[in-house]
C-alpha cells in the first residue's frame, strides 16, 4: 500500500511537532492549564484530605464530592459565556478573557471561604466555599477551552492539549505542595496560598491575546427566538455532524475517563489511612511526579500528532489500566514504610494520566465547531463528567464494601471497554466521529 500524502507529511513532522511547543501560545496554554486544574485539585483532592483528617467519614467524604457535578452542569450556562459580553470587562478586554477573569475572582472567594471554615464543627461553611470554587471553576474551564479553540489551529489542538495538561498536572502537583504546607503550618494557611497562586494566574491572563472570534450569522427572531437559537444551534450541529455515529461517540466521551476519575477519590483517603506522611505525599506529587506528567504529557501530544488521536487514546487505556491498578498493590502491602512504591505508584499514574488527558483533550476539540466552541465543549466534557463524577461519587461505599484492594482493582478494569469502544471508532467509524472532518464539513485526512 503507497503510502498518502498525509503519511508522507506525518513522517516529516517529529521536528515540527517539538518545534511548536516553543510558539508564545504554549505558554498560555500552560498558564491556563495551571489555573483550570488548580480550584478541582483543591476541592477534589486536598478538601477531602482535610476531611478525612478531622475524622469525617468516607461515605460522606465521597457524597461531598459530588459538589464538583458543577463541571457536569456546564452546559446549561456555557451558552451565555460564549454569546453574553460582561458590562466594561468585555469592551476592555475581549469576549473570553472577560469571563476569566471574572471566573477566577470566583475561584479567590471559594478558596478563601474554605480556609476559614472549620469542617470539624460543622460542614455548611466549607460547603458553601466548595460550591462557589466548583461553579467558579466549572466556568474558568468553559472560557479556556473556548480560548484554546479559538486560539489554535486544528492541528496543533493535539499540541496544545499537550501544554495545557502540563500546566493542569502542575497545578496538581502545586496543590501536593499545599498539602505539605498544611502540614508545616495548618489548612487556614494552604488554602489562602492557593488563593492568591489564583490571583498570581489572573494577573498573567492579562497579558494574553485575545483569540479572533468566529463570525456568527446574525437571524431574525425576537430574543426568545435567539434565546432557543443559543441554546439549540450547538447542540444540534452534533447530530447533524456525526449522524448515528453520535451514539458510540458519546459513549466514548462518558466513559473514557471513568476509571482515573472513580479512583483518584479515594486515592488521598487511601494515603492518610496507610499513614504516609503528608509532607512526603507532597513531596512526591511535586516531585517525581511532575517529571513524570511532563513525559506523560508530551509524549502524548507527539503521539497523537504522528499517528493519530484515537491511536493514542487506544495506548492510553491500556496505561490506565495498569498504572491505576497498582494502586491496589500498594493498597495490598499497607505500610507506611513503602515509599519507593509511593513513589512509583503516584508517578507511574501521572505520566499515564498526561498521556491520556493530552490525547482525550484533542479529540473532544476535533469535535467542536469555534462557532460555538465554549458550548460544544463544554457538552463533551460535561457528558464524561455526568456519568465519572455520579459513579465518584459512591466510590467511598465501594471502597467500604470491597476493601481498598478490589475496588481500585474494580475501577481500573473500566478502561477496557474504553479501549473496545476507541477500537470500534477506529477502525468503523465515520470521519466525523474519528474526528477528521472539518468545519466546511469536508474529511480531513491529514489529521488522521
């Protein structure tokens, strides 16, 4: 078989591939990626380590997170940060860094709310803290993505994933720093640095571009009409686009991501319940484990570039399942004194969860039209966020009914149906729901 143009071009773009990494927007992309995984780490991770510490118990420790469904709600105000313009903010500083930096105000106020509370004396305090920092969060995350697309062309999305998850798993790692500086002096002082780390990132966003926006067709209709016509239109386009392939497709997106996201809350719990010291969680997440997500990270952005977002997202299931299985190893050995396999464990998951996070990103992009690109993808991430964060959500009653062992060997099994489903895609599928069409609706195989 000869080979395309499009292998052709792909055999002659490792150097571009690296090259890119060092354009300006990259490092917007990174600064970006920081500020969307920061506020989640926050109140995804750290929150519940707090908790578990002052004695809350586990199946409240897992209930608590569903706080976080903020992420999953997304769409039904993503609409009005794609189309409604913030009074002065908008006319000074542009369409979608407006509503970030209104978002991370959001974000200071939730963070500084949760440092004051007490959760040993009553949860409503750090409750109401949460859900400004979630619905802040879930808000920042539909103006950067939003941002990204608008950005970038299609096929550096792949490339710029790649930077935005560096800069989303340096946030994860920045907040094992916060966890260690709530061991040093108290969970008041950690989650205030945060804050003002968020102010730090608000500030940066000034100094950014604003992307040119897509035109829109103006349409005749009063404002009910144009109210339907935001919220419709971008959903709509889905169906059109992709046809009955919208149904594998979706299922991809829902479940994809499920095994890091059942896992990863009961991750923290496990460590406090084994008796790591959180100076060493800390040091290690911060540590070897940024290494290790930059790898992951990169890797996965050059492997998407050069044989394709779903080929990726194929090995990427398969490091899940292993790298998120040997958590029940260390689950298994239950001892303080393993912290070599600490280590292992926790870098070994991150360079997985860089890879796959990079590849996940770029196909959801490759799905987007930038007319509508805040609402599209906020639908796709909201969609695996639904199913992810309601199943997360009873992963302290599975954790108590099967001990930690069978249940983080329970949640990595969830990604082989993910790579049966990526499989199918592959290898069936329509250009649309590969992710090759482009927006004049025309296959693209150059992106394949």
């Amino acid at each position: 078989m000869s080979m395309t143009q499009a292998d052709i071009e792909r055999k002659k773009s490792w150097r571009q591939a690296i090259a890119v990494y060092g354009h300006p927007i990259m490092l917007a992309m990174l600064i970006l990626g920081f500020a969307s995984g920061l506020p989640l780490m926050m109140v995804f991770s750290k929150l519940s380590y707090w908790l578990r510490d002052v004695g809350i118990d586990r199946s409240t420790i897992g209930f608590f997170y569903w706080i976080t469904l903020s992420y999953t709600l997304k769409p039904i105000w993503a609409p009005m940060v794609d189309r409604m313009p913030i009074p002065f903010l908008t006319a000074a500083m542009g369409k979608r860094r407006s509503w970030m930096m209104v978002a991370i105000l959001g974000t200071m106020i939730g963070l500084f709310i949760i440092a004051f509370s007490d959760p040993s004396q009553g949860l409503w305090l750090t409750l109401a803290g949460a859900f400004i920092l979630s619905y802040s969060g879930a808000t920042l995350d539909i103006s950067i993505d939003a941002w990204r697309i608008e950005s970038g062309p299609r096929e550096e999305q792949a490339n710029m994933a790649a930077a935005y998850v560096l800069g989303y798993r340096g946030a994860i790692f920045f907040s094992g720093f916060g966890l260690a500086l709530s061991s040093w002096t108290n969970w008041t002082v950690s989650f205030c640095v945060m804050s003002l780390t968020m102010g730090i990132c608000g500030l940066m966003v000034l100094a950014m571009r604003e992307p040119k926006h897509s035109v829109r067709l103006q349409t005749a209709g009063g404002l009910g009409h144009r109210i339907a016509e935001a919220i419709i239109e971008p959903f709509k386009q889905f169906g059109t686009r992709l046809g009955a392939w919208i149904v594998p497709v979706f299922l991809l997106v829902a479940f994809y991501r499920l095994s890091d996201f059942t896992m990863g809350v009961m991750a923290s719990p496990l460590y406090s319940d084994i008796g790591f010291d959180r100076a060493i969680v800390g040091g290690i997440q911060s540590g070897p484990g940024l290494i290790a997500t930059i790898a992951g990270g990169f890797l996965g952005g050059l492997i998407a570039y050069k044989f394709g977002v779903l080929r990726a997202m194929f090995v990427g299931a398969f490091l899940t399942l292993a790298t998120n299985g040997a958590y029940a190893w260390l689950a298994a050995l239950h001892s303080p004194d393993t912290v070599g396999l600490l280590a292992l464990v926790i870098s070994s998951d991150n360079l997985a969860a860089g890879f796959v996070g990079t590849a996940f990103i770029a196909y959801l992009s490759s799905l987007t039209d930038p007319i509508n690109a805040a609402t599209q993808y906020a639908l796709l991430s909201s969609l695996y966020a639904l199913i992810n964060k309601f199943i997360a959500g009873f992963s302290g009653v599975m954790a108590d009914a099967l001990g930690y062992v069978n249940f983080f060997i329970v949640t990595a099994g969830y990604a082989l149906p993910a790579a049966a489903l990526v499989l199918f895609i592959m290898i069936k599928g329509s250009p649309a729901a590969k992710g090759l069409v482009r927006y004049d609706g025309k296959a693209d195989e150059a992106a394949g």
